[in-house]
C-alpha cells in the first residue's frame, strides 16, 4: 500500500505542477499581450495626433493662399478698371 500512496501522490504533485504551470502561463502571455496591444495604441494614437497636426497645417495654408488670391484678383481688377477709365475713357462701376 505504501507505494501505491507515494505514486498517488507524485501524480497529485504532477498535477498541480502543471495547473500552476497553465496558469502562469496564461498570466505571462496575457500581460504580453496586453502590452503589445498598449504598444500599437499608442502608435496609432500618435499617428492620428500627427495626422491631425498635419492637417490643420494645411488648412492654415489653404486659408492663407486663399486669401493672398482674393487680394491678387482684387488688384487686377483694379488695374483694369484704372486701365479702361484711363485708356479708354470707361465709366466701371466701383467695385467693393
């Protein structure tokens, strides 16, 4: 009898050995996981900031050569209008 109680007990010590193994495991990989996900989240986090930066630049830079192109025209339009009065002697309508 006592031989088969030291084999129930290797069996037993084996047993637990092994749970405390799959679970450890399932801990050690789980945190990995976890940070390799925090990892990628704060890539992507970082690439949408840049991405956001990066259109705001642009829009300034819209806005500002559209403004340079309004007063561009407006300029043209009043050199030809001083043209026409001046050299040809036509009424143009004040523009605003």
């Amino acid at each position: 009898m006592g031989s088969d109680a030291v084999t129930i007990e290797i069996a037993l010590l084996v047993s637990l050995v092994g749970i405390f193994l799959s679970i450890a495991t399932f801990f050690i990989g789980r945190q990995g996981s976890a940070r390799a996900e925090g990892e990628w989240k704060g890539q992507l986090n970082q690439k949408l900031t840049n991405f956001s930066e990066d259109l705001k630049e642009l829009k300034e830079l819209i806005e500002e050569n559209s403004k340079n192109n309004r007063d561009s025209i407006r300029e043209i339009h009043e050199r030809l209008d001083e043209h026409l009065r001046s050299e040809h002697n036509m009424a143009v309508a004040k523009r605003r």
